[in-house]
C-alpha cells in the first residue's frame, strides 16, 4: 500500500538511528536529508565540530602541554585559520563517511531534499512523491536569530556559522551565556584572543550547580574570559572593520567579530505540518507522548524538534525507541531516565543528577563530598586541577547527584550515572579498589569527605 514502512525525516544523530534501529527489524526504510550531506548540526556545524575546535585550540596554544618539560606556554606562533580549522574538516568527512556506510549497510534509501507532507501518509521531496505507513521527525534546529543583530554581515556569526570562520580574531564578543556561548568562549580565549561573554542572567549556566558554575566562572576568568553579567545587547552596528555593541545601561563594545548564541529553533517550518494534521509549538517544536508519538499516532519525532534536552546522546536515544515503539517491536521501550551533560568548556564540566539547589528546593536533607584533583596523584602528574563533587542524601548515603570539573569530566561522570542508575550508595565508592594513580580515584575521596562530614554534623 506503501511505498515504505518508514521515512525518516532528517539525516542527523536522531535520523541515522532512528532509520537503522527500524531497518534491523526488518522494515522497509527511506531516510530524507534536506542537505547534500548527512550528519545534520551534529556532525556539519553543532557537536563534533566545536569539540574538534576546542582539541584543535587546547594543542595549538600548547595548554596540553600542562608544564610538562618546563613549557608552561603560549603560542610558538600565532595559529592560523587553516592550523584551527585542518582537524575540522577530516573529522567531519570522516563521520559523513561513516554514516553513509551504515545506512547502506542496512539497506535505508538516502533521498536528498526538502521534505514537505502533502498529507499524513505522503511527502515530496523536489516533485517526488513518497508515501509511508509511518513517520520519524528528526528534522534537528538551527540557530536562534534575534532581529537586531546583522547576521549577513561576514563579522556577525550564530552558532552554526562559526565553524567556518574567517579568520581569528584578536577580539570577540559571545552574545549568551549557554553552553554553546561559554564552549566558544573557552577555546578563542585558549587561542590567545580576547572574549568578552554578554548574558543576560546573573550567572552562566544557570541550570548547573552554584558551587560548580562558581569554580568554571574563576578558570574561565584565568582563560581570559570577560563577562557582563546581567547585561543585554541593545544595538548592534557593523563597520567595515568592527563590530560595535551597545549594552542596555549605555556601555559599549567593540570587537572584530561577534558570536550570537541566543538558543535554537526546531526545524519544522518547510515541513507542511498541517497537511500532516500536526501543529508546531514555540519556536517550531512538537509534542510528543512517552512513545515520542505525536497527535498523529502513525507520526513520531524525536531529538532538537522536541527542544529540552537538545543533546546528541539523548536524540539518538530517542529516535530508538520512537521507532521501536512505531512497530511495536517490544525491544527498548523507554530512555534511560537519568542522563548526563556534557559541557565542553575548558576545563570540562559534566554532571548527572541533582544539584545543591534542586535538593535544598525539593527539601531533601544531603551530605556533599568533594575531591580536588590537585591532591590525586594522576592530577599531579598531568596538571589538572579540577574537582569532583558528590551530592548523597543524608538519611542512606545514596548517591543523588555528582559534578565534575576538569579535564576528562565528561568521561568521568559516567561512574556516577551507572552508580546512580543501580541505586549505589556511599559503600560502594569505599569498597571499590580504583586503579592508581587515576582521577577516577576521586570518587572514593570525595565519598570519605562527605561521610566525614556527616559524622560531624
């Protein structure tokens, strides 16, 4: 009756696992990419690039060297857009490549185009018409525009735009104190170049702990990193050399190039939503049950269309299960439901959990332990000083909560999610033998300081 069991919408993190997870069942699959490449922001301007930059900046300006043979270091010589960029692009093709191959690999028929619903069961794609028994929306986002900001200006970059820039500057202003803004603030000011970050809330990273967005907001200040905080940018006007800002409150800035981070929008407007019997929310996305079906049972979506969380790891996740429930297939029916972040700033910064804040709130009496990687052997060793935090809740010392900041943070936390997820409390960390010397060790030391702190209390 049609042409497909399942056309996926989007070639992104969502999309590929989406489409293959339904293809290893043994349905009939096409996938839909509006670009002339697949990988979506994840791969083309979102995940792997900036993380690619930011390994590309921590080498050039000789931070990995961490005083190591008495290089304690700047620059040898001033990188160039082609040294900050050359790592970029071979990963990039890389992961396209590799994403090809899997597709293939599971039979999935790759159409490139703009997909517009014509109605609930058919698409066209540039005059081609396709039809499915059912359908994943994994059309991702893109980047946030506010009106005031001159974005075809070559100095006034979004977030998507500035894996292709132009040159490095020696002054930069980041509009927004998210996680993108602060990522792309650490790895210019890693650069050597001067970045001022404008937010308009109080702190950066307001969803993070306090404490922990308190020792970020230090090392990103020894980076070279400026804030105005609480601040919002008024005006914007471009010379032929400048950009110049204007705050609320009157004070100016100047810069050679301005990044606007000012969060992202779903990718659904070309998509003909009514046709299909579905309507767009706030700023494009859709609604979804826990299935990840929308109103229109037959039709799901899953990954930066359903906005929060917006991570990589969680959309494909979720295009998982939205497909296995598509079909019923009875094999992974739910997401995990704890998660973790992953913020690469410099240092990293990840967490999974509760916060100080969230526990105080909720009114659930807790004991945090904290270890410095400036007292562990392997820190020493390769001039880390970070930290690791663990929230137990007090009555049975059940692990709740953990943070960390440092490098390899977002590695590290998933002990906490394993612990967490199996419902591990502070014995666990004391019983366990770590090897030596590891940062993982933290783990037992910061359960010592909050069982310390217990028995005090």
């Amino acid at each position: 009756m049609y042409d497909f069991d399942l056309i996926v919408l989007g070639g992104g993190a969502a999309g590929e696992k989406g489409a293959a997870q339904a293809a290893y069942f043994g349905k009939k699959v096409a996938l839909v990419e509006r670009q002339k490449v697949l990988g979506g922001a994840m791969v083309n301007t979102g995940t792997l690039p900036s993380k690619t930059l930011r390994e590309s900046a921590l080498y050039l300006s000789g931070s990995r060297q961490r005083g190591l043979h008495g290089a304690d270091v700047a620059l040898t010589k001033r990188a160039t857009v082609d040294d900050f960029l050359f790592r970029l692009k071979q990963v990039v093709a890389a992961e396209r490549s590799r994403m090809q191959k899997n597709l293939a690999k599971h039979g999935i028929t790759v159409v490139h185009g703009t997909a517009r619903f014509v109605d609930p069961h058919t698409i066209d794609v540039g005059g081609q018409r396709l039809s499915a028994a059912h359908f994943l929306i994994a059309t991702g986002s893109s980047p946030h525009r506010p009106a005031h900001f001159p974005f075809d200006h070559q100095y006034v970059y979004d977030s998507d735009e500035i894996v292709d820039v132009h040159t490095i500057p020696e002054r930069m202003v980041v509009v927004g104190g998210g996680v993108i803004g602060c990522e792309y603030a650490c790895l210019f000011a890693a650069l050597g170049v001067k970045v001022t970050v404008v937010e308009a809330r109080p702190t950066p990273l307001g969803f993070l702990d306090g404490e922990v967005v308190g020792w970020l907001s230090e090392r990103m200040r020894q980076l070279g990193v400026d804030f105005r905080m609480p601040s919002e940018v008024e005006r914007c006007d471009v010379a032929e050399r400048a950009v110049h800002l204007t705050l609320k409150g009157g004070e100016a800035l100047t810069a050679d190039i301005v990044l606007v981070c000012a969060g992202r929008q779903a990718n659904t407007q070309e998509l003909n939503l009514p046709a299909a019997g579905l309507t767009a929310g706030k700023r494009g996305q859709l609604d979804v049950d826990a299935a990840f079906k929308t109103a229109v049972p037959h039709i799901s979506a899953a990954g930066d269309v359903l906005g929060f969380p917006a991570l990589a790891s969680t959309s494909m996740e979720q295009a998982r299960v939205a497909a296995v429930h598509l079909f019923d297939l009875k094999y992974k029916t739910k997401v995990a439901p704890l998660f973790p972040y992953g913020i690469y700033t410099i240092p990293e910064v990840s967490m999974v959990g509760e916060t100080e804040e969230a526990l105080r709130k909720q009114g659930v009496p807790y004991v945090a332990g904290v270890a410095d990687f400036a007292e562990n052997a392997r820190g020493l060793i390769i001039g880390e000083t970070g930290k690791l935090k663990l929230l137990f809740r007090r009555d049975d010392m059940a692990l709740v909560g953990a943070h960390c900041l440092g490098e390899g943070a977002t590695e590290l936390i998933h002990v906490a999610l394993t612990a967490m997820t199996v419902g591990a409390k502070a014995d666990l960390f004391i019983e366990l033998c770590f090897n030596y010397p590891t940062l993982s060790e933290a783990y037992k030391y910061a359960t010592y300081d909050a069982l310390g702190k217990r028995s005090r209390a």
